[in-house]
C-alpha cells in the first residue's frame, strides 16, 4: 500500500495536488513535472523559475509527457470502474448535494467543493430511492407518452419515405416514357426529312428527263414538218431523193418512248392522258429514231 501511495504521488502535480492534467516536463536540473494549466499560470504571474528547484525557465514552450499521461489516464479508467475516487483514490463516502455527485473526503475538503452541501452516502442514497418510488408513475407516464410520440413520428416518416419512392418511381417512368415518345418522334421526323430528300432527288431526275424530251420532242416536230412539206410537194420523186439523202437512219422508224424517258409516267390506251408511279425504275430502252412515215412506239 505504501508503495502504491508513493506511485500515486508520483503522478500529482505539486503546485495544485491533482492528478496530472496535460503533464509537462520542464527543461530544468530536476526534470520536473506539472500540469500545463498550472505552470503556465505560475510563468503568466511573473514567477519565471521552476517552483520545485528554482531553476530560471527559459523554454517557455512545453511539450506533454505521454508516459505520465497514460498513466494518469489508465489510472482514472480502472477507478472509474470502482467506488473509488479518480482524483484522489480515496474511497466515495459521501455525496455532494450541490454538484450532485458522489465525493471522497479529500474532495469535500478541497477548493473545488468549497461552501457546497454534503450528506452521507448512505442517507443520499434512501433519499434517492424514496424519490424515485414516489416520482415513478409520473416518469413512467411521460416517458410513455414520449415513446408513444416518438412512435408516431417514425411511423409518419416511414410513410413519407415510402410516398417519397413512390413519387420517385412514377417520376422515372413519365421521364423514360417522355424520352421514348422523343427518340420515336425524333425517329419520324428524320425519315419525313429524308423522304422530302428522296423526292427532292426524284425532282431533279424528272427536270432532266424533261428536258432530254423537250428535245426529242424537237427533233420529232422538225421531222414531221418535213414529212408534211414532202406530203404536200407534187414533184413527189424530187422529194424522195432529198429525203433519201438527208436521213440520217434508212429504213428504221424514228419515234419517242415515253416510258424509256419517263420511268415515272405511264402512257393511257387512249394516248391522251398520262399517270404518275411511285417507283422509280429504268428500263433498258431509252429513245430510238427511226425514218419518214413512223410513229412514237411504247
């Protein structure tokens, strides 16, 4: 025991006699230690040497002893656990009414429990109890309806949460149904513009077959004036040997398919009125001429 004591001396600082608090060791002869709280108050009030050997301080920055203040720190752990004081190792003998805690007579003696209020132990403790017995009911009471309130929230936030994904899920699907109905309408809207492309295309290919049969057309007319100035000629042989020695191709007809130049356009039997396909194909025969006397062929 007396060991233990001088252990436990060892491990208070001697300018408050509190266990260590932040313990500092000085740079001194004595290699002193003290809390740093208590040093630095010491130096602050113009006491510039170390209390223990007056030793003059010229470091004022201090660094904290670890292995003193694991000690104190293991040492307050293992009397937490007991009825044992932690500051003073004394056993816990009576209890401070004004700081509603249980004391040892060190502490009831010391500064820090000045003018306060003390009772035995014992006493406090059937006082307590009395208490207790008395006020139970009510604290039940209230502690039941704070349990029931508590209950009530909670279950009010479940369904809040639960609504919250709710409204989430049905968010997510209009989002994805609105971006499908997007990407189908984006879809149209690309194949009408590359359909407008197409007829565009086809445009141009009707312009040229157009005008590929505005000059066969030409060509036709001229071949029928002469035709009809050789009709209307009477030297009728004089206009033979002309004609036999203008024309480009003997014998052969000179006519105009329609369906050759115009894929899309299609003849009616009584060669007056035209009608328009949708496909667009071209056959192998384009246009042919051919002599006096023919006629435009299919």
């Amino acid at each position: 025991m007396a060991r233990e004591s001088a252990v436990l001396e060892n491990l208070r600082c001697s300018i408050c006699t509190e266990f260590f608090t932040e313990p500092v060791t000085l740079s001194c002869e004595g290699q002193h230690t003290f809390c740093r709280s208590c040093i630095q108050a010491s130096l602050n009030a113009g006491h510039g040497c170390c209390p223990e050997c007056r030793t003059p301080i010229k470091k004022r920055t201090f660094k904290v002893n670890r292995i003193l203040s694991n000690m104190v720190e293991e040492l307050k752990g293992e009397r937490g656990h007991r009825n044992v004081c932690a500051e003073h190792g004394e056993m816990l003998q009576i209890y401070c009414l004004t700081d509603k805690a249980l004391v040892c007579l060190v502490c009831r003696d010391s500064r820090a429990h000045k003018g306060h209020k003390f009772q035995p132990l014992k006493e406090a403790a059937q006082q307590l109890k009395k208490k207790v017995q008395r006020d139970a009911p009510s604290t039940l009471a209230l502690l039941r309806e704070d349990i029931s309130k508590v209950e009530k929230f909670v279950a009010l936030q479940r369904s809040e949460l639960n609504c919250s994904k709710e409204r989430a899920d049905r968010i997510k699907g209009q989002i994805r149904a609105q971006f499908k109905e997007l990407v189908e309408e984006l879809k149209k809207t690309e194949q009408e513009e590359l359909r407008k492309v197409e007829q565009m295309k086809e445009l141009v290919c009707m312009q040229e077959n157009l005008t590929e049969m505005e000059k066969v057309l030409a060509r036709a007319k001229e071949r029928e004036s002469s035709l009809q100035s050789a009709l209307d000629c009477k030297d009728l042989s004089g206009v033979l040997l002309d004609w036999q020695k203008t024309s480009p191709l003997k014998g052969e007809h000179q006519g105009l398919s329609p369906s050759a130049s115009f894929p899309r356009l299609s003849l009616r039997q009584n060669r007056l009125e035209v009608r328009q396909t949708k496909s667009l194909s071209f056959p192998p025969t384009r246009l042919s001429c051919s002599g006096p006397g023919s006629r435009y062929r299919m």
